[in-house]
C-alpha cells in the first residue's frame, strides 16, 4: 500500500493482518478453493441455544453439520459460544481449553466425518493470564484441521438499555489481529459479534486485504438485536460488496441469559438471502455463494477505486 492512514501508523499491532496458510495444497485439483463462478458454493448458517450442556451442545451440532452435509454445503458456520454457556461470566474461564484440546478435537472429528468446513464462531480458549480466556473463533477445514483462528479484538462491555449490564473484559483478554484465509466459498475475513459496530474494522479487511466473504457470529442480546442487527449486517455488506454470514445464538439458555436470534446471510447488495422461518429455532438455512455475482457488482459500483484516502488521513490528522 502506498500510504498508511494516521490510525494504522498509530496502532500497528492492533491492526497487522494474518493471512493463514492456504489449504489449497491438500484439496483435489478440480476442487476450487474460492468457488467457481459457474457453480456458486452452497453454504449453510446455524442457529442454536447453547446450554451448560457440553455434551448437548455436541450433539445439538453433530445433528447440524449432517443436515449441512445432506444439503451439499461445503461450509457451516455456527455461533458465538456454540460449544458453552454458563449462567455466570466465571463458568466459561472454568471450562476453558487449549485450542488442542479434547472438546474441539471432537469437533474436529464431526468436519471429517462429514466432509464440510467449520466455521466455530467462538472457544473459550484458555487465555494468556490468570482468570482470563480467548474468545476464539475457529475455521476447520474438510479434512478436521484447523486452518485458521481469530481472537474477538472488541469486547462487549455494556450496559444495556432495558437489558442487563455486560462486562466482557472481565474474563476475556482481547485478540490484536485481523486474520483473513482462503476458503470454498472465498477468501474470509473473521470478525466476532460486536465487532460488526465497527466498521473501519470491516473496510480494512475489505479495501486492504480483499476478502469476500465476512464472518458475524454472534449472540446478541434480545434488546440489541432487536434494534440494530439486521440492519448493522445489511450495512456492512453493502458498504464493503461483500457476502455477511451471521449466525447466531437464539432463544433462552438459561434463567438469566436470552439471545435474539435471526441467524442470516446478506449478499453484497444488501440483500437477506438466507435466514431461517423460526428466528429462534435450532437449525439452518443455506444459499449459494455467488463470486461471479459479487464481481460483477463491484465493477458496476466499483466503490474501491472511488476512495479517497488522501483525504482521509488528512481529516484523521486534523481529528
């Protein structure tokens, strides 16, 4: 890139992009690895209730990646917590582990057996410091490898309007790293549920790295979501062209936590193509990734070549 804009020069480490290894090497030659224009890629996005039940919760998803897989999707994508929600912030830093460990080798096993990339939304994954855990979102790929994970870099802490009092930094330590991979269904950037409220985030990944396809999953509370997730998903695709796949936790997991649903899919013109009858339901919906489609609306409307950076960071510096 030929000039940084003032925040980038800023906060260099926050903002330093990791690009995971390509898959490619491992997939058959006539499997495409970013889709086929002629044959858009199916994909499926997941709704659930996440319980105290690690087992259920397996369950609950080993049932999900086999209706995927009865669909000919290549990628599922689940929700943020899919694997635990506790009734206290302290239960996830309790049932945290490694990234290796036996909970998402199990998940590991369902994407082989199946034969379809996992989107896993968000581990808790052991953190760094005492007390405190990752909020981990993972991709694996067909074979059960791990390809690719993000660590939610903005942290929920809220006090909802008519809603309950957030505080995610308490048990979670924050990622500092965009990461982008390549996938079936096109080249990923990942982002995490409240992420989705800061969209420079969303235009770096875009305009800088090129990605096509963005990652929401999420577990909005009932009060949020019901005012702006929709139409925080619809904006994000439309300002960066890209695909918005937001799954997302639904209904009550217990006596003091209730989720609002509404797991979807947004293709770059705004549009809801995928979302599911029941907006609490457990279940899917799919669609097709259409990457000669997204094309052809970026050339139409080619917004990226339209930006005037120059005057952004001057505007940055005056700021």
């Amino acid at each position: 890139m030929a000039r940084r804009a003032a925040w980038f020069r800023h906060a260099p480490h926050l903002y330093r992009v990791v690009r995971r290894m390509n898959p490619a090497e491992r997939m058959p030659r006539h499997a495409s690895l970013h889709g086929d224009a002629a044959e858009p890629t199916r994909v499926a996005v997941a709704q659930m209730t996440s319980t105290s039940s690690k087992e259920g919760n397996l369950k609950t998803i080993s049932d999900l990646v086999e209706q995927a897989a009865a669909e000919r999707c290549r990628v599922l994508f689940l929700p943020e917590c899919f694997a635990y929600i506790g009734e206290k912030p302290t239960d996830a830093v309790e049932q945290a582990q490694a990234i290796t460990g036996p909970l998402m080798q199990k998940y590991q096993e369902l994407a082989k057996k199946w034969k379809v990339w996992l989107n896993l939304g968000g581990f808790h994954e052991v953190g760094n410091a005492p007390g405190k855990i990752f909020n981990t979102q993972l991709l694996l790929d067909d074979g059960g490898e791990i390809v690719s994970t993000y660590r939610k870099v903005h942290l929920f802490d809220v006090n909802v309007p008519n809603g309950p009092v957030l505080m995610e930094s308490k048990t979670t330590t924050p990622g500092e790293q965009l990461v982008t991979c390549d996938t079936p269904a096109g080249k990923m950037g990942l982002t995490t549920c409240y992420d989705v409220r800061f969209p420079l985030m969303y235009q770096i990944l875009r305009h800088k790295h090129n990605v096509q396809l963005l990652t929401v999953p999420s577990a909005f509370t009932k009060v949020t979501g019901a005012a702006h997730w929709e139409v925080l998903l619809r904006a994000r695709a439309i300002e960066t062209q890209c695909y918005v796949v937001a799954s997302a936790q639904a209904g009550k997991h217990n006596a003091k936590r209730e989720s609002y649903g509404h797991s979807m899919v947004v293709n770059p013109w705004g549009e809801v193509v995928a979302k599911l009858d029941d907006p609490t339901a457990t279940g899917i919906a799919t669609c097709t990734i259409d990457l000669e489609s997204l094309r052809s609306i970026r050339e139409r409307m080619p917004v990226h070549l339209h930006r005037k950076t120059g005057l952004y960071e001057q505007w940055e510096n005056l700021a």
